[in-house]
C-alpha cells in the first residue's frame, strides 16, 4: 500500500471485505473451475455436489455438469490430501501436497489401525496387491476393490476398508477416478495425476502458506494449522519461509497475514461502505470451514444451528455481507430446483438479496430453480 498515506485502521468488516475478494464471492470470478481450484490451493470435498457447488459459484458461468468433466479428465482431482479429509486440488499439487501432510495425520492413527486389526504389514500388503490389479484393470469401483482385498485374505469390511482405501490414497498408490454415475472408483494416482519433481519439505512449506494466504487470507497461523493438519510450530515455520510473499495486518491486536496484492489492489478504499449481497454456501464451503476460528462470520448463539451435528455435517450457510445469517436447503429434480431458506430466529433477511445467487444455482443446475415462499 502507498506508504505516504495515513495508515489504514483494518477492522472486522475490512477483514470479511477481503476474505470475499480473496475466495472470489465478491470482485471478479475465475473463467474455470481449475482456477478456483488453484486459487484455494483445496477445496474440502467430501460432500462431493456440495464441492461441486463451492467451485462452481465462484467461476463466470461453470455448470455441474462443466465440473463433472474436469473429474472424469482429471483437471480436478478429488483426493485425501489433509486431515483425513477429501479435497479438490490441481493435478500439479496432488503430490508435493501428499508428501508433506498426510504423514502428520499418520503419525496419530496408530491406535485407531490397531483397533480396526489393521497393521503396518497389512497396509503394505494391500498397496501391492492393489497396485497390481489396478495396472491391469485400470479402474475399479470401491465395492470391487474390497472384494478383491477380501479373496486375497484381507479383510476390508465396513471401517477396515475405508481405513484401508484412504491409506493407500494419502501415501500416493491411488486416487479416487472418473466418476462412474454416482458410484465411485479409483484408480493409480500414477495414471491420473502428471509426475513431478519433489519438493523439499521447507520448500512444499513455504508453497503452502503462501497458496493458503493468498486463497483464504486474511488468516492466522492459527488457521494455516488448523487448514493444513500441520502443528502450530511448523505452520509458523511456513508462514516464517513465504514471509517475503506476504503481508501483515492488525484487527484488534490480533496478527493476520495477506497476499501484498489483495492490499495493493486498493478495493477497501471503493467497496461502497453500505454495500450488502448474499450468497448461498455449501455446507463445507471454505469461507466458512477454511479458519480455526469462525466468530468473524458466525455468532455463538447460531453455530449450532449451523453445525458441526453429530454425523459431522454442516448445514449449507446463507451468507449476507460476509456474515452467516441462516441456513438453505434444495429440492432438486432432473427439471427444477426449489430452495428452501432458513433465516436464523432473530434475523431479518431480504430475500432479494440472494436472487443472484438463485439465478447462478439455477445456471449451475441447469434447471429452473425458485425460492419457495
């Protein structure tokens, strides 16, 4: 920023203002969901249409279908790179990402693989045994690579072969493949996802918190662990290795870093300062689940309303002005979408507010889609 200028005092709102520029809710959208993708560096995905949706709002004028295709070809690849949990990534971060940081979810499931009977030797021996087959048969279906597991001796039912198919993902023998309707597949990561050179863990550090800032900032270390998986330690330490690549900015005497750019580009100084619009967010959407710390977007009062609930799943957020003011719902056909809105008890919410984000639902869609009364 103009360093002539008088000091500009961030506030929340400043930090909701650029969080929306950053995950392209507001300002201008990505021409395809590949760049959405990279601009997030991932894209929780576990709920798979509710990614779909994630991705598909924040471009110019994708479809489902459109983000269907990216699977099928593999520009969008659907993976557990972090956390145990499902992401959408690049191709070209698939395997710098794995490297670095399934090996920290690893080091605490030891007592979760022993209590499901799994151990080291049998991880092992299901990644040969599946390597194998699926170099020759090219793609299987879940159900057939357990049964496959379960003739050779290896027992995959229920837990163990989630246990076990997630293992051979986050240590880079397989991947999740083109979608077969709505029946999932895998197959090698090695014919799915283009070689590349490995990084240096300092430098797939430094790549991280630079990617993650620059998607998601203004954010914390704090949020960079939270995000990645990694200790607060080693997030500081990636934070401390793409330093020269961002900047620091203080709300309420906390430190938040950003992408210098997202600065310069001056759009505090012309965001209209009444300016209001809605959005209608995926239950995972990482404007909402991307932060350890949530209070910036959602009051206390309302999380529960919201979620996590028990089985884990969030309810899908509508976003007034960067805020969480309700929840949605959609009934869907193979003709029409009708949205059900679910304002928190203490809120007034201008519907007219969220007719953009219907219409691009609809466009995403492809069928009509109405808000029911």
């Amino acid at each position: 920023m103009n360093q002539s200028s008088k000091p500009h005092r961030f506030t929340q709102h400043d930090l909701r203002i650029l969080r929306l520029h950053a995950h392209r809710l507001r300002g201008p959208q990505a021409g395809s969901p590949v760049d959405v993708v990279r601009s997030q560096l991932a894209s929780q995905a576990q709920n798979l249409n509710g990614a779909l949706w994630s991705i598909g709002q924040r471009t110019v004028e994708a479809s489902r279908d459109d983000l269907l295709a990216d699977l099928a070809a593999a520009t969008i690849v659907q993976t557990w790179t972090m956390r145990g949990t499902l992401h959408l990534v690049a191709p070209e971060d698939v395997r710098w990402m794995l490297a670095l940081l399934p090996p920290r979810v690893h080091a605490g499931m030891s007592k979760v693989w022993r209590d499901a009977g799994l151990s080291a030797q049998i991880l092992e021996a299901a990644r040969e045994l599946v390597a194998g087959v699926l170099s020759t048969n090219g793609t299987l279906t879940r159900k057939a690579l357990q049964d496959i597991l379960r003739r050779h001796g290896i027992d995959a039912a229920g837990q163990r072969g989630s246990h076990i198919i997630r293992y051979l993902a986050e240590t880079g023998t397989i991947v999740i493949g083109a979608p077969d309707g709505k029946t999932q597949t895998f197959s090698l990561l090695d014919d799915r996802v283009p070689a590349a050179v490995p990084l240096e863990r300092d430098e797939a550090l430094q790549k991280l918190a630079a990617r993650y800032i620059a998607g998601h900032g203004p954010a914390t270390d704090r949020d960079l662990a939270w995000w990645s998986g990694l200790t607060l330690t080693d997030a500081r330490l990636a934070i401390t290795l793409a330093r020269e690549e961002l900047q620091t900015i203080s709300v309420d005497e906390a430190t938040y870093w950003i992408d210098p750019a997202l600065l310069d580009s001056g759009l505090l100084g012309r965001e209209p300062s009444r300016r209001c619009d809605g959005h209608l967010l995926a239950g995972f959407d990482e404007y909402h689940v991307g932060y350890a710390n949530r209070t910036l977007i959602l009051d206390d009062r309302h999380r529960p309303l919201v979620g996590p609930g028990k089985n884990g799943l969030f309810n899908p957020p509508i976003l007034i002005d960067g805020r969480i003011a309700g929840t949605w719902t959609a009934r869907t056909t193979r003709r029409s979408a009708e949205i059900t809105l679910a304002p928190f008890p203490d809120t007034t919410m201008d519907t007219t507010l969220l007719l953009a984000a219907v219409e691009r639902y609809s466009a995403f869609l492809c069928v009509p889609t109405t808000i029911s009364p």
